[in-house]
C-alpha cells in the first residue's frame, strides 16, 4: 500500500465519511494537536524510568487515538463505528493524580520545566495538551462534540503537569523554582 495519494496536493484532505475540507480546517488543526501530542508522549515514553510510567504513557496514546477517530470522523457523512470513548478513563487519571500527588511535596510556588529530560518533555506534552484543548473547545462551538474529549484533555494536561514532578522527585532532582525578574 502506497502511504502517499496525492489527493492532499492542493490542500485538501479528507475527513471519516469522505468529505474533504481544506487542510487548515478547525477540526483538521484539532486531531493534528492531538496527534502532535501523541508523537511527544511516544518521546516522553522513551524517556521514563519504570515500566508502570511507559504503560501508563502508551494506554494515554491509545487513548488520544480514539479521541483522534472522533475529532477525524465526518458526524454528517461517516458511518464508521468509532471506538467508543469510555468516560471512566478521566476517572483513572484524577486517580493516578491523586497518587502521584500525595507522594510530592507540597507546591509552595511556581516552578519552571526542567532540571531533567523526562521533565522537559513532560511539560511540552502538558502545553501541547493545552492547545490540543483550545482546539477541540472551539471546534465544539462550531459542531457538538462528546463533552468528555475535553474534560479528557483539561485532565490530561494536569496529569502530565503532575508527572514531570513526580519523575523528578523519583529521580531525586530538584524542582526549578520561578523567581520573578
């Protein structure tokens, strides 16, 4: 199978159901942000110190697939059967919150990324995850989406905001206090 079509050439593609729109399309910059954060979480995967972080890191890129088929999917035109989007799986990452968070250290101020690049990588993929939701927020004003996507997302982002800390408590690094200018 040939990866390339060249039906994209002139900017277009195409959405689930067949419709095409142009490649700066809302929903199109939507599930690309969303696929921009799955190829990062792939890089932080590669970066985690235990195998229970890297499987918690693949069973989110999984996730974010599905959100991907929904954000992807013509709901005019398509009639895949999409996976569903089982909103248990925000339940699991306030638990996996809650976890992480009473091992830290109480946060006392504001702290900058880095320090270690797990760390690094983890706030790129909480930022990315913020526009992933700015996204799919302004897409759903235009066409309804399943409120869960964005709920995923806000709790994703703070997920991953509390995994950088936790990786680098694990590695015993000190976190990077911000001092105002």
């Amino acid at each position: 199978m040939k990866i390339y079509t060249k039906k994209g050439d002139k900017g277009s593609t195409s959405l689930l159901g067949g419709s095409r729109v142009p490649k700066y399309h809302l929903r199109i910059e939507a599930y690309g942000t969303v696929d921009e954060l799955n190829s990062h979480l792939g890089l932080l995967g590669d970066k985690t110190g235990s195998q229970d972080q890297l499987d918690k890191i693949r069973k989110i890129q999984n996730e974010l697939f599905d959100i991907g088929s929904h954000l992807a999917n013509d709901p005019n035109k398509s009639h895949f059967k999409l996976p569903p989007f089982n909103p248990e799986v925000i339940q699991r990452l306030e638990s996996d919150i809650d976890a992480m968070n009473e091992i830290l250290p109480e946060l006392k101020n504001f702290i900058l990324p880095g320090g270690l690049e797990a760390n690094s990588i983890a706030h790129i993929c909480r930022t990315i995850c913020r526009r992933a939701e700015r996204r799919v927020v302004e897409l759903n004003e235009q066409e309804e989406l399943d409120p869960n996507i964005m709920t995923y997302l806000n709790r994703l982002s703070d997920w991953l905001f509390i995994f950088a800390r936790f990786v680098s408590h694990q590695a015993d690094v000190e976190e990077i206090p911000w001092n105002a200018a």
